[in-house]
C-alpha cells in the first residue's frame, strides 16, 4: 500500500509542479523577479548561462531540501515529493530549454503536432518582449488554441 502511496504523491508533485511553473512564471518572473527573467526574453549578453537560469537553481534546492528530509528524519513522502520535483525539472529542461530553445541541438526534427503546438505557444509567449502581456502557460497544459493542423 505504501507503494501506491508514493506513486501517487510523486505523480501528485510532478502535476503540481505544473502549476507551479505557470504561477512562478506569471506572477514572479513577470512580476517582482522580472530582472533575473529578462534575459530570457530579450538576450542582452553572450553567455550561454542566463540570469533566468536562477530559477533551476532555487528549485533544485526544493528537490534537494526534500531528498534531506527524507534522507535524515521519519519524512518517508520527502522521496517522492523530492523525485516529483526533480523529475518536472527534467521534463521542463528537455521540452524548454533543449527542444524549444535549442540550449543543445537536439530534437531539432520533432514535427509531430504536439511539437508544432508546444512550439507555436512558446512563440506567442516570446513576442512580447516586457514583463507585461506575455501569455503564461506551464509545460503540460499548453491551450488548445496553439494545436492546429
């Protein structure tokens, strides 16, 4: 039964980290944390690292916080909980960064329509390049609106 717990927990995190991106990205990178989010939007230096990549940073202190949890007390749920993080943290590397930033070039012939519609919204979103107006959506639930033949 404890199996089943900690499947569900892990799939209950990775599905809040859903949400979690969209209102860290809405109301804290368009909004109090523009700064560290700028560059992302509009690149204003040659480095490969970006300010905006504070944000992998902080959340991979979460995940790690939840591993040491369970790891040094009776927190059995900071495995999963830890594990759901790290694995939405991944997810979003390889969808944002790798196949639709094209931090590494791969992925570059994925023409499948979920591709072409992941692809389209992240477009949208990037066409506004100030902190205000840019449409805010996670990695999974991206609108339907963007998935078109």
């Amino acid at each position: 039964m404890q199996t089943l717990y900690w499947i569900l927990i892990f799939l209950g995190t990775y599905l809040f980290m859903e949400f979690m991106a969209w209102f860290t990205h809405k109301y804290i990178m368009h909004g109090f944390l523009w700064r560290l989010h700028k560059d992302h939007h509009h690149k204003d230096h040659d480095s490969w690292f970006e300010r905006n990549d504070a944000f992998f940073i902080f959340y991979a202190i979460v995940s790690i916080g939840f591993f040491l949890l369970w790891k040094h007390t009776s927190f059995w749920a900071g495995l999963p909980i830890g594990l759901g993080i790290f694995a939405y943290g991944l997810s979003y590397f390889i969808v944002h960064d790798i196949f639709i930033h094209q931090r590494f070039k791969l992925f570059r012939n994925a023409n499948n329509w979920y591709a072409k519609g992941v692809r389209r919204a992240h477009k949208m979103h990037h066409k506004h390049l100030g902190k205000e107006d840019g449409e805010c959506f996670g990695m999974l639930f991206v609108p339907f609106k963007y998935f078109k033949k």
